[in-house]
C-alpha cells in the first residue's frame, strides 16, 4: 500500500520502483507504519481483540520470535464472541496484517479458518507488538501451557472423574493466578476456561472430603475423651474418692483438649504454617498454666511446639500494597530492606518489618528491580517505564533518570565499587552506566530476546546475564561476550547470580530448575524440586547457600551440591524475588500477593554437614561450652570441629585403624579416644597425643568416657572387659568382668562413682568404681545393646539396642514406663538431656530422634544422613544435639526443651503482625485471632524477658498510631519505657506523623465505603493533631470521587476543589475529571463539560476519551449520563 501510494507521485504511476521501495526502507519500515494506521483506525471495542489476535499469532522463541498459526474458532471465549471476533479479523485481514484461510477440517472434523501474521517482519519491526509481546510474555507462557494441557484433556473426552488429567497443586494454582493477574486480557480460549474450572471443583469437592475426613477423626477423639469423662463424672458424689475421680476427669479433659489443639497445630503446619505456630504458643501457656496438667507441658504440646518452631521460619510479613512485589533486597549491614512493587513504588523498610519514610515515588510504571549499593547509601531501581532511577535511602531521586532502553528494565546492579549500575532490559541489550547516568560504552548487543537478570562479579570485572531465549551469558565491562552461552536451561533464565569468589554462577528459570555453572559455562548441577518457573536466585555471603523464589509459592533453600535444605511456605500467590542477609540467618522475599516476608533460615539441622571424614563416623561428642565438636571416623583419625562446621587445626592421627568412639574432658583441654587397633588415646585440643597409647584390651575398644574431673578414663571392649584409667594410663584396678559378649558402650555417673555399660548380651550393668556390678543385670532388650547413657542426677540410664528400641531404667534395674518405639532398625546410640527431660536416639535408619521420658516421640524424625546415623550426644545447655553417621557426615541439629522452643517461636513473630495486631492478616477469623492474643500473653508470661516485653508493646503502639489512635499509642509506648528504660521509644512527632498518616488513610478507607462525613472528620481530626499538615490533592479526590457516587456529591464539592487546587499540571485534568462528576450530579453542567474536556486532553486512554465523550454529549442533550448503571460501572472501576 505504501509503494503503490509512492509511485502514484511519480511520472509513470503504473511502475513500482526499487528505488522507492529502498526510500520507504523496505518491508521492515512500512509493515509496521501499515499496522499503526490499521490499529488506529479499530473502533475501541475491537482494539483489545486485536491485540490479543496478534499476540496469539507470535510463537515465542529462545532465539527470537516467529509466526504461529491459530484456529479462529479457537480464540471464542466469554470475554471476545465469535461475532466481535469476525468482525475484528475482517478488518485486519482487509488491512493486509494478517491472512485468514479456510482449512478443510479442523479438530472436531467440521472446517476451521487458520489465521496468519502477513509477515515475520511484523513481529521483529512493528514496536507496538514488540512491546505487547514484552509485556505479557509471563501470561503468553502461563496461557499457552494451560491450553496444551486443556487440549489434552479435550481430546481425551473431558474426563471429570479422573483428577489426574485435571489440574491439581501447583498446575491448578498456577491456572488461578494466571486468572487474577492477567485474566483481563482475555487471552484463555473457551475450552482452557472449562477445563480450569473443573478442575476447581473437583479440587474443591477432595478438599472437602478431606475436611470432613479430619473432622470426623476429631470428633472421634472428643467423643472418647467425652466418654471417658463422663464415665468418672457419673460416680456418686457422696462415694468415697469422689473429689479425686472429679479432679482425674478435669485433668483428663484438659489434656483431651490440649491434645486436640496439638493436633490440629499438626494439621495446619502444611497449610498455614504460622497460625500453626501461634495455636502451639497458645497450648503451651494453656498447658503450662493449667493446675489439671500439674503446671507441666504435655509431651504432645511440646511436639506441637518443637515441629512448629522448625517449619514455621516466617519472621514477620510486611504488607506492601495490594500490587505485586517485584523485588527485594538486602542492605550490606542486612539492617534494611527496600522491595520494588507493580505500582511503580520503591519501599524501604527497617529490619523488623517496619516501613521507613514514604515510598518512593517517581517512576511511572512497575518497578522490577532495586539493589543497594555497596555502601548501603543508595538504591538504584529499573521499571518498566524503561527508566533506571537513582536514589538516597531518603527517598529523594538523585539525578534524572537514566534513560536509552527501549523496552522495560528487567534487572539492575551495582559494581562493587558502587561507582557503575548495570541495566538488563526487556529490549534485548545490557547497558552499564556511570552513577551520574552517563551510558558507559555501547549496549551489549546479541540477544534476541528480553535480558531478564544481570550481576556483576565480585571483582567488577565481568557482569552476567541472563535471557528469554533460555541463555546465560558472560561479557567483560566493555561488552565483550567471554566464551560461549551457557546452554541447559529449557525455558526463561529469571534470575542470575555469581558466588563471593566470583568462580561459579547460579541461574533460575522457567523450567523449573535451579543451575549451577563454572565461569566457562559448564554446568555443575541442577537443582530440582520447585513445582513451576523459578523467577529469583540468590547466593549467601559465604557461597555456601543458595535460596530460590517460585511460582509454586515457595522459597527454598539449598546447598552447593543441589540438596533442599529448607521450604518456606506462606507466601499466597507467586514469588518473584529473594534474596538472603550477609549474616546467612534470613531471607527476604516479595510476591503477587503484595508481601514482603522475612523468615529465619534455621529449621531442625543447623548449619550445613561437616565433611572431612574419608569414611563412616563412628563417634561424636560436643564440649561443655558448646562451642567444639569432636568426631572420629573409620578413617582412623580424631577431629575437632567448630560450631560453624569448620575444622579446627589438623586431624588427630595416631590410631592404626578405626576410631570407635571419643569423649571430650569438661574443661575442653582434652580429648580421649578408643579403637580397632585396641588402644585407648588422651590428646590435647591441638591434638597432640598425652603420652603413650593405653593397653590392656584383647580386642576392639568399642567405647570410651571420661570423669568430670577430667582424671579417669572407662573404656569397653570388643573382649567383654570395662577398664578405668587414670590420665596416665595406667589401669585402675582389675577389668570389670560379667558381660557374656562384647561391651558396646560406656558412661560414668556426674559424681564419677558409678558405671553403666551395655553389651552384646542383651544387657546394661552398672558398676562401681572397683569394678563391683552394683544390683542384677537391666534385662529387656531382646538382642545387644548398643548404646548406653546416663542422668545429671545420676538416677536414670537409657538405653539404645538392636531390637530398635530406646528404654529408660532406675538405677535398680527397672524400666521406667514402656519401650520407646519408632525407629524401623538397630537404635545405634543414645543421650539424655542435662535436665534428664529429653532423650536423643540416632539408629541404622538413618533418623535422629527426641523423646520426652515418657517415651512419646518429639516432632518428626530429624532426616538428613543419607546412611546409618551411629553417634548422637547431646549439648551442656541442651540446645544443640550433634550426630554422625556412616556418610561420613556430622551435623548439628536445634535441641532444647519446650522453654527453649517457646523462645524461638515467641522471638520470631516478636514483630509479626500475626501476633502485634492479629485483625490485620486473620480478618475475621474471630477464633483464630483470640488464639493469636492469647499467644502473645504467652509469649509475655513465659518467653520473653523485660526488653522483649517492652519491644513487643511499642510494636503494638506503633500499630496503634498507624490506626489514628494518638492517645492510646502513647500509653503504650509510656508501658514499654516502664518495662525497659533502654527501650527505643519514638518520639512524640514521630507518633503523630504516623497518627496522621493513619487518619488519612481510615478516611480513604471510610470514602470507598461511601461514609464521607466520618471520611471528612477523620481528615479534619489529623489536621488539628498538626495544623500545619496539608491533607494531599489524592486523598481529597478520593472523596470527591467516591462522595459523589454514593451519593454525596453536594457534600463533597469542596474537596473536590480542594483536590484541583493542589494538584499538579500532571494530575489536574484527572482531578477535575472527578470534579467534573460532582459538577454533573448538582447541576453544573457547563463545568462539568469543562472538566471533562480538560481530561480528555491529558489522557492517553482512547477508551478514557471515548467514555468521556459520550458524557458531554449526553449532557449537551440534556440527559443525565449518570444512570445506576453507570455509577456501579464507575465504583467497580
């Protein structure tokens, strides 16, 4: 069309010229300036029709996209009819855009129209496509994938009985937020609509089922519980023991209910892992409280509790707005936070969760990427209004905004200098800049496709990126590419990161996979286990660790080698961004569901393995001050480790064969061990052997202990014997004879007067210190007895054996209550707690167990030893347990007992709104939040110490203020000085600059409801805290635009002046829109056209100015284009 136009100006007009065609600049020019006329030329209703036509025609590529054919009949969905869809199509096939041809049949054998882009050029030249395709890529990518599987499931005949050809987990969830994200655009064809809503029903329908299963299993234990009570309630008050049969029966009641609540604790820890930790707080106050449970925690209580404290990681969630959160990140000091949000905001935040200042304003779409830089002074952000913005942790822009990309900033970073910001965008360039947003060299050319992800290496050296079409790449500062791209990835490359030493990459992508590559691209391992598309990675400061965002709503987190090492679950919706502070012990994360959440990254195993052992790990022990750890392995040697897991000095080397077992002295200044080569061996904490070895047993020594005075030695050995030493070792007294086999294990009483052992013959004996056997054998174990401990106080022994049993005993030789059962093989080794109140097993099935003495197991199986786990002990404090096992592994795990575990759950939600001011997030969850308050008055009773107390009440007056309440905020903060006079207590302008913040806002609130006088005075209560403050021109127009559809619109038109008065140039032809409506509504009907024509000159909308339009007719006609109709149209809007 372009040509012929041109040769129509020439002298022979019947002749198309090459000539013309290069001044046109061929195809690649005049395609696309076809399309915009065309697009233009759309009646309003057809233009969104044909914007999704074009976007099902792209098949998106990893190198660059390219055409793709559709069926007509399949783009008929609720949202576009065929007959919109028929005429939209014909105007665009007219328009030469796209082509449209009969097929002979088509899927359900009745004859299709195939409909084409005209060319490829289209979609490589035409910018306004080029955007669209950039814009909704994610949803073209969710679209596309929900529609083969809808496919699928129609040509197999629409099963509804078979859930596993319907969406379920992830998949299902992925359907729902594509719905609410990008369900406008009305791009899901009519089949993919059915299929997801089936799906939901049936999920719905197995969902209730399995309520109503977990119902009917509680009703059942209340039912026996109510049973059982009433059965003692019916004996006759005047009976003898009457009193005492009433009390039993409370006291059973009680604990039928604290069970109860254990219980469910239990249930909703896959669901809601955080109201799951506040219901165990709760049942541990209630159960430490109650007179009928003697004061005690019920062992169900404390699993509740400790089970709780180890999956529920989440710190606080700070509420963003109800926008996407698209980035977050860490300050170097990990003191603040700043996340970037879909609604163009930038937010920074202190490290409890509080929100610090206003947010940042300026860019005019999403923001999708913030970083610090290196000194924690400034924060760069991308967006895609294609700007890259600079700004001081006060909110203030320094500078203008970096502008070159043609398309949206998908990632920005500092060097490590801070002195240049790299900028990935969506336009296929990286371009690096100086900080006064001078472009430093060329952009870096070569993808095809968007740049999603860019970072710099530790030595600002080289930066990598990372790309749609499913590539990371390497360049040099000056835009070189280094190598060849890093090839693996099937989908997307989200996110991409370089470990602290600058030698190996991290990558996330759509395919659900988390990478791991050296700089030369080679990749070192794939890390699987996220249901869906990665969007963020993230490296820990000392490369040890790497967390991972997902659109499976979980963050997790993994070591180098690929292992999950934890799964945080909580956030609602997708989670775009991670990233972890520089001390390893938290991570932050932002989502769909507008939060940003911070969790602790400690669950059960603390820490990461301790390798160096070649072969199995046969014993392990920790010194007094928890600090050191001491192992030793089949490989013959001892070694000493600190907490981190990293090796103190060199190995102990001496032992000639396997080390069987060690035992660190009170003091921490020496280490015993015992071995296959038959000695016994006293070394120093730099392990230098004490003299010579000690010798004596026939055969292996099996077992070794050592005095708390540090001056004897017991061993047991594999020639039936118990030997004491002295330090020097020399032998003291005779061998201990009895055992009718080998002597597995040893331990020495706290007053160094006793000795238990435990053999092969199925027995423990105790001895005293001449090698008496004090009573009779301990009989029960039904084989050999492996491993033997005893109490601080000296009046009870555990035991571990091969029958799989852990069993607890007096010192007579009785057991105490039943075996403990749960292990499924050999239990290999035992520990009591110093407090005698909790015991640790380890056995060959590779678990590692907490008892209480009772015998009821604590929480879950602590799983991570990949083989047999044959040493456990267990810390002075009790705090810490520490194991090793036949992978030649050792590992630390969090210990303790139910007052510990109360202090960990109570100081990790000490600023979560759950528990400052559960109404927020719990709505109206009536019972849930009286839990949640209860909760806090445990936490207040039992947990937390005057500081704790103190910092807990000015979270809640700090809350109280943001509601507008200035009095009651102050008595807060005047009750946590009392408590702690070292408390930070804000200042009396800093409450009412949030109580004033907090009236406004009440009032916006009060306005949407349509409650404008209680709106105004919520206003005016804010302006007479400080007279000075001015009420802005947004929320004036609030009330003005929601006053007059409710109704109001008399009342409001000094608010809507007041909103035209202070608004800027930008902003005003918007506020006098809604002045317009109030004008309207009381007769203003030449002001109102007014201001309705000055928003359609500053509006870019063609609906906007539509809609107006009608407006000034109808008003101009002396109709009143407001009807009930239109009014509701407006609210909604």
């Amino acid at each position: 069309t372009e040509l012929w136009t041109e040769a129509q100006t020439t002298p022979n007009p019947n002749r198309l010229t090459l000539e013309s065609y290069n001044q046109l600049g061929g195809i690649q020019k005049t395609l696309p300036k076809r399309a915009n006329q065309v697009y233009q030329s759309l009646q309003e209703e057809e233009k969104p029709v044909a914007k999704r036509i074009f976007l099902e025609l792209v098949q998106l590529g990893e190198a660059s996209d390219t055409r793709r054919r559709v069926r007509k009949e399949d783009l008929v969905n609720p949202q576009h009819s065929e007959e919109l869809l028929e005429q939209t199509i014909e105007r665009l096939v007219r328009g030469k855009l796209i082509v449209a041809t009969n097929e002979a049949k088509s899927g359900n054998d009745k004859p299709g129209v195939i409909l084409d882009i005209i060319h490829e050029a289209l979609i490589r030249h035409w910018q306004e496509l080029r955007q669209w395709v950039a814009e909704n890529q994610v949803a073209l990518e969710k679209e596309r994938r929900i529609e083969a599987r809808a496919k699928e499931w129609e040509m197999s005949g629409k099963p509804e009985d078979d859930p596993g050809r319907l969406l379920q987990g992830a998949l299902l969830i992925e359907a729902e937020s594509y719905f609410k994200d990008y369900g406008n655009l009305g791009m899901l064809d009519g089949i993919a609509q059915e299929y997801i809503k089936i799906s939901q029903q049936i999920r719905d329908r197995l969902l209730q089922e399995e309520l109503e299963r977990q119902q009917r299993e509680l009703k059942a234990v209340q039912t026996r519980n109510r049973t059982l009570i009433t059965s003692l309630g019916v004996v006759s008050a005047v009976a003898v023991g009457a009193s005492f049969l009433w009390l039993n029966a409370t006291r059973l009641g009680t604990e039928a209910r604290l069970g109860e609540e254990a219980a469910l604790s239990q249930v909703l820890l896959s669901i809601e892992p955080v109201q799951a930790l506040i219901l165990a707080i709760q049942a541990t106050g209630k159960s430490r409280s109650s007179l009928f449970t003697s004061k005690k925690v019920l062992p169900e209580v404390q699993s509740s509790l400790y089970e709780a404290i180890t999956v529920s990681r989440e710190r606080n969630r700070l509420p963003g707005d109800e926008d996407i959160v698209g980035s977050v990140a860490f300050s170097p000091d990990g003191e603040k936070i700043v996340s970037g949000g879909w609604d163009g905001t930038v937010q920074l935040w202190d490290a409890s969760g509080q929100p610090i200042g206003s947010p940042f304003t300026g860019h005019e779409s999403a923001v999708r990427s913030v970083a610090f830089s290196p000194d924690g002074e400034r924060i760069v952000s991308g967006s895609d209004d294609r700007t890259v913005r600079l700004w001081d942790i006060s909110g203030q822009p320094i500078g203008s905004p970096f502008t070159g990309h043609e398309s949206a900033i998908g990632s920005v970073a500092f060097s490590p200098d801070g002195e240049r910001i790299v900028s990935g965008s969506w336009d296929g360039t990286v371009r690096l800049w100086n900080i006064s947003g001078q472009p430093i060299g060329s952009p870096f050319t070569g993808y095809e496709s968007a740049v999603r992800s860019v970072a710099f290496s530790p030595d600002g050296k080289r930066i990598v990126s990372g790309s749609s079409d499913g590539t990371v790449r390497l360049w040099d500062t000056s835009g070189q590419p280094i190598g060849s791209p890093f090839t693996g990835h099937e989908s997307v490359v989200s996110s991409v990161a370089f470990n602290p030493d600058g030698k190996r990459i991290v990558s996330g992508s759509w395919d659900g996979t988390v990478r791991l590559w050296d700089t030369s691209g080679k990749q070192i391992g794939s890390f699987n286990g996220h249901e869906y598309a990665v969007n963020s990675v993230a490296f820990s400061s000392d490369g040890k660790r790497i967390v991972s965002g997902s659109l499976d709503r979980t963050v997790r987190l993994w070591d180098t080698s690929g292992k999950q090492i934890g799964s945080f679950n909580g956030h609602e919706d997708d989670v775009w961004s991670v990233a972890i502070s520089r001390d390893g012990e938290r991570i932050v994360s932002g989502g769909s569901d507008g939060t940003v959440r911070l969790w602790d990254t400690s669950g059960k195993q603390i820490g990461f393995p301790f390798t160096g052992h070649r072969e199995p790990i046969n014993s392990v022990a920790i010194s007094r001050d928890g600090e050191r750890i001491v192992s030793g392995g089949s490989d013959g040697t001892v070694r000493l480790w600190d907490i981190s897991g990293q090796p103190i000095g060199s190995s102990f080397i001496g032992h000639n064969s396997a080390v069987s077992s060690v035992a660190i002295s009170r003091d921490g200044e020496r280490i015993v061990s015992g071995g296959w080569d038959r000695t016994v061996r006293l070394w120093d904490a730099s392990g230098k052997q004490i003299g010579f070895p000690f010798t004596g047993h026939g055969d292996l020594v099996n077992s070794v202990a050592i005095s708390r005075d540090g001056e004897r030695i017991v061993s047991g050995g594999s020639d039936g014997t118990v030997r004491l030493w002295d330090i020097s070792g020399q032998p003291i007294g005779s061998s201990f004879i009895g055992h009718g086999d080998l002597v597995n294990s040893v331990a020495i009483s706290r007053d160094g007067e006793r000795i238990v052992s435990g053999g092969s013959d199925g027995t423990v004996r105790l001895w005293d210190t001449s090698g008496k056997q004090i009573g009779s054998s301990f009989t029960g174990h039904n084989s050999a007895v492996s491993s033997v401990a005893i109490s601080r106080d000296g009046e009870r022994i555990v035991s571990g054996g091969s029958d799989g049993t852990v069993r607890l005993w007096d010192t007579s030789g009785k057991q105490i209550d039943s075996s403990f059962t749960g292990h499924k093989d050999s239990v290999k080794s035992v520990a009591i707690s110093p407090d005698g109140e909790i015991i640790v097993s380890g056995g060959s099935d590779g678990t590692v167990r907490l008892w209480d003495a009772s015998g009821k197991q604590i929480g879950s199986s602590f799983t991570g030893h990949k083989d047999a786990v044959n040493s456990v002990a267990i810390s002075t404090n009790g705090e810490r347990i520490v194991s090793g096992g036949d992978d030649g592994t050792v590992r630390l795990w969090q210990g303790g007992n139910w007052e510990n575990w109360l202090n960990i759950g109570c100081n990790r939600l000490l600023d979560h709104p759950i528990l400052v001011v559960p109404e927020t997030i719990l709505a109206e969850n009536s019972k849930m939040i009286k839990v949640a308050k209860e909760a806090g008055k445990t936490c207040q009773k039992f947990a937390w110490k005057q500081t704790e107390k103190a910092q807990f009440m000015v979270n809640q007056g700090r809350t109280i203020a943001q509601k507008g309440d200035f009095k009651e905020a102050m008595a807060k903060f005047q009750q946590a000085h009392k408590l702690s006079d070292s408390i930070n207590i804000p200042s009396k302008a800093e409450v009412k600059s949030w109580v004033k913040v907090g009236l406004v806002k009440e009032g916006e609130s009060l306005a949407w409801e349509g409650k404008i006088e209680k709106a105004i005075a919520k206003y005016q209560e804010a302006q007479e805290l400080d007279p000075t403050m001015k009420i802005t021109a947004d929320s004036w127009n609030t009330v003005c635009w929601f006053g007059s559809l409710h109704g109001q619109a008399t009342n409001v038109l000094e608010t809507c002046e007041n909103a035209v008065a202070l608004a800027s140039e930008t902003d005003k032809g918007r506020y006098r829109d809604s002045r317009g409506i109030a004008r309207a509504l009381t007769g203003n009907t030449q002001g109102a056209i007014e201001d309705f024509q000055a928003f359609i000159e500053s509006t870019d909308s063609d609906n906007n100015k539509k809609q107006r339009q009608g407006w000034i007719k109808d008003l101009q006609a002396g109709k009143n284009p407001f009807t009930e109709e239109e009014i509701e149209r407006l609210l909604e809007e």
